[in-house]
C-alpha cells in the first residue's frame, strides 16, 4: 500500500466502500456537517489518513465532539450521525433506550479497511 513521507497511507477505505484521499475529504472551512462528511472524517482517522490532532485542527473540531461521531458510529452505524436522528438513537425521550423508531438494533459500524494498491 503507497504511503506518503510520514508513512501514513494514501488513501483508505471510505464508508461508501470507495477509496478516501485527503484530497476527497470536505473542505476545512466545512460547516454543514451531513452524515456523509462526519463519516469521511471519522474512517480518515481511524485509517490513518488524518491523526486526531490534525482532524480536530482541520476541522475545528472538540475531541469530544469527534469521538461523540465515532461512538454514534461504532453503536448505530453510520445512520446514528443524523442530527435529526440522534434522540431516537438515543433512547428518545422517556430515555428507555428503545428509541421507538425503524431499524432497531443489529446496525453494524462501517468496517475500517485500508485501500490496497493491488501491488
């Protein structure tokens, strides 16, 4: 797999399956957060692409905002970054955890691969 000077990879595996460059990911000044970009930005970091650090600078971001999208994405998938959704993810508002909506439990995380070169 290519890497650049820093040994980081060049490009990992996104949540759309689709090869990530930091090139592909949303802008810095990015400040709609839709699900599709908060998702790029988390599989950047967990595969190398961006560190923590670089991610939260980038974007102007908390650590306790980024690791809030990875928690939502490791306990509901990538469906659990919807803001529109987030109650019902959460428990709703009895806060019984059964959230009351379509899907339920059983929603896998995306997995975190790295691109392979083929070489």
């Amino acid at each position: 797999m290519p890497s650049d000077v820093r040994g980081r990879p060049n490009s990992v595996i996104g949540p759309s399956g689709e090869p990530l460059t930091i090139a592909d990911l949303p802008p810095p000044e990015t400040k709609r957060w839709v699900i599709r970009r908060k998702a790029e930005v988390v599989a950047a970091v967990r595969g190398g692409l961006l560190t923590l650090e670089e991610a939260c600078e980038r974007y102007s971001l908390s650590s306790e905002e980024f690791a809030s999208w990875q928690r939502l994405i490791d306990r509901h998938g990538v469906r659990g970054l919807r803001t529109t959704r987030l109650q019902e993810y959460r428990g709703g508002p009895s806060g019984n955890g059964s959230g009351g909506g379509k899907g339920g439990g059983g929603v896998v995380p995306f997995p975190v691969i790295r691109a392979n070169s083929g070489g």
